[in-house]
C-alpha cells in the first residue's frame, strides 16, 4: 500500500467522506442513542442497526490516506512523531473540554460528601484518562459513549506502521474477511485483565477496518459489486449458520457481541459495510452533492466530533429535566437532540485546532 496513487482532489473528500461522516454522525447521536439510551425504539430489533462503527473507521483510513498516508517519509521518527502530536491534540483536546465539564456536573448534581482533595484528584483522574472515562465518577449517560476516544486514538497512531505493505492485487473483499474474522475470533478466545481486555480487542477489530479504508481510498475502484455482494451472502450464512450450530453460546443480539466485537459481530459488520458500499457506489455524485447541501446534514459534517461527544451531556440533562417535569419520552428525545447540537457546535472551534506541521529537514 506504500506504493498507491496520489489522493484524489479535495473536493471529492468533502463530497464522499465528509458526508459519510456526517451521515454516521447524525444516526449515532439520533437513532442508536435514541433506541439505546432512551428506549424510543425496542433495543431488540434496534441492535440490527448498530453497524455504524466500522464505517467510522473506515473513513478514518480513508481520511488518513486522502492527508498523509500516501506521502513518502511518514515513518521517519520525527514526521511520525509530528503526527502523532498533531493528531493527538485534534482529537484529545475537545475530549479534555468535553470531560471537564462531565466532571463538574457530576460534582454538582451528584456529589453530596466532602470534596477534599483527595476526591478532586482521584475524579480527575477518572476522567482525564479515556481509558477509563469517568468510571466511579460519573452519572447518568455523561460516560456511556467515551469508549470510542482511546480506540481512535490508538488506531490513529497504528495508521502509519499498519499501511506500509503492498496488498497483493489478486485479494477480494472475501478473503480480507476471511483472515480478519479469524483473527478476531482468535483474540475472542483470550480474556484478559479489564480494562484492557475491551480496549486491545476494540484497537485490533477497528484496525482492520482503517486499513480497509485506507486500501479504498487508495484503489476507489478495485472490486466490483459483485465482489461486495459475495461477502454479504456470505457474512449473512456465516452468522445463521454458526447460530444454528451452537444456539448455546452465539446470539444475533450484537449489542451483546458489540463490546468486546466478536465474530458474529464482524460478520454483521461485514454484511453491513457490504450494503453501504453497494448503495455508495450506486448514488450518482449529483445526489451526494446535494445531501450534503442539506441544512439538517451540514452541523453533522462540519462538527460531527464535537457533536458526538456532546451527546453525553445532551441526553443526560435532557432525560433528568425530562424526568423531573414528566415529559413524554419523545419531547426528551427531541430535547436531548437538540441540546447535543446546540453543544457540538458551541465547542466544534475546538475540534479544529491544529498544530503547525514540523517542517521539512
């Protein structure tokens, strides 16, 4: 993959990916924590809507690609480095401002002992740290949603060491899914000590699906789709199979098999990212042009980080008014939409802060 092709022109980023990501974004924040915080639509047939993280990722190989990945000398010390600190600082930095104001709410409506200095360190800790994100601190849906930042931040890093290799030209999606599920079947088998059990599982399954990413930014036109028809059918058998073989121990609940991501839920992942590929490479770019005109769609692509960390806060002061006025679950709904946008845009200046690039020699 060092070899690829020079990244196409800007323009086609904002109109594909940055749409994508927008699009993801605003089912995130709107439907699966809807159905999953809020209950608004029954978490059972909701859990066949959760396929929204390997897109996710897969843009963030894309992206990577698209800005740096394609360049000559990304693994030298210092311009890794350099990336690294740039690419820290753009994603833990709105997580910091994010956690700060967690961490006061909690203290506000939560906290009714002494606050010595002691609690001070030990909730700042909690919270500083992605890893365990507030654990033991927090309240309500303030946390519930910050197992995505340490994952992101580590397969950010891994993007240049992960995507030097040359993919062999004769490799179809299918057997990329094939070495990848046996893997992350193979790491099923291990437990290990929380939390890094879920973290190390999290970084090796979203891994696969930034290199992805990256091999489809680099190639946009590599497989047919046919190719991506052949893996849903079958990522599709593959899970009624191995359901009906051992009833016992799978289930097609994939909020059960999502954290830690299994090998039902990569199969789930793969029949997923199979439709959404075959539906992208259906839409005409006049189509894509225009939803991303969409007023309803642009807050989600100019801001959709910020926005998605907002969220916590959005719903969780929204559910507790809501609660404490009685309001119908669906004003809440409405109301904690709502907020988390408001709060994403407020704090999105963030988002967009950027280290000057080292410069050459």
């Amino acid at each position: 993959m060092s070899d690829a092709p020079a990244p196409p022109p800007a323009a086609s980023r904002d109109v594909g990916l940055d749409l994508a990501r927008g699009l993801l974004m605003a089912w995130v924040v709107i439907v699966i924590h809807g159905t999953f915080w809020l209950h608004v639509i029954p978490p059972g047939p909701g859990a066949w809507l959760l396929f929204e993280m390997p897109p996710i990722f897969v843009i963030t190989g894309a992206a990577y690609f698209l800005g740096e990945g394609s360049k000559p000398g990304r693994l030298n010390p210092a311009n890794y480095f350099d990336f690294l600190l740039r690419r820290g600082v753009r994603i833990y930095l709105p997580y910091l401002a994010y956690v700060l104001v967690a961490a006061l709410i909690v203290t506000v409506v939560k906290w009714d002992g002494p606050l010595t200095l002691e609690e001070i360190g030990a909730r700042a800790l909690a919270w500083l740290n992605p890893v365990t994100r507030g654990a033991g601190h927090t309240w309500k849906m303030l946390s519930w949603h910050l197992w995505f930042v340490a994952p992101f931040l580590i397969v950010t890093a891994l993007m240049p060491l992960i995507t030097t290799k040359r993919v062999a030209g004769f490799l179809k999606p299918w057997m990329l899914a094939a070495v990848a599920g046996l893997i992350v079947l193979a790491l099923g088998r291990v437990t290990l000590v929380q939390p890094l059990d879920e973290l190390i599982k999290n970084a090796v399954f979203y891994s696969f699906w930034a290199t992805f990413g990256f091999m489809l930014a680099a190639m946009p036109k590599r497989w047919s789709l046919g190719d991506y028809a052949l893996v849903l059918v079958l990522s599709v058998a593959g899970m009624i199979g191995a359901a009906m073989l051992q009833p016992a121990s799978v289930t097609l609940d994939m909020q059960h098999n999502k954290f830690p991501p299994n090998a039902i839920f990569f199969l789930f992942s793969c029949a997923w990212m199979a439709v959404l590929l075959i539906g992208a490479r259906l839409t005409r770019e006049t189509q894509r042009e225009a939803l991303a005109r969409s007023p309803l769609v642009r807050p989600f692509m100019s801001a959709g980080y910020s926005i998605y960390l907002w969220q916590g806060v959005g719903y969780s002061l929204a559910a507790y008014f809501g609660g404490e006025l009685g309001l119908n679950i669906y004003v809440i709904w409405i109301a904690a939409i709502a907020l988390t946008i408001a709060l994403g845009l407020m704090f999105a200046p963030l988002e967009r802060i950027r280290l000057p690039k080292r410069k050459a020699g």
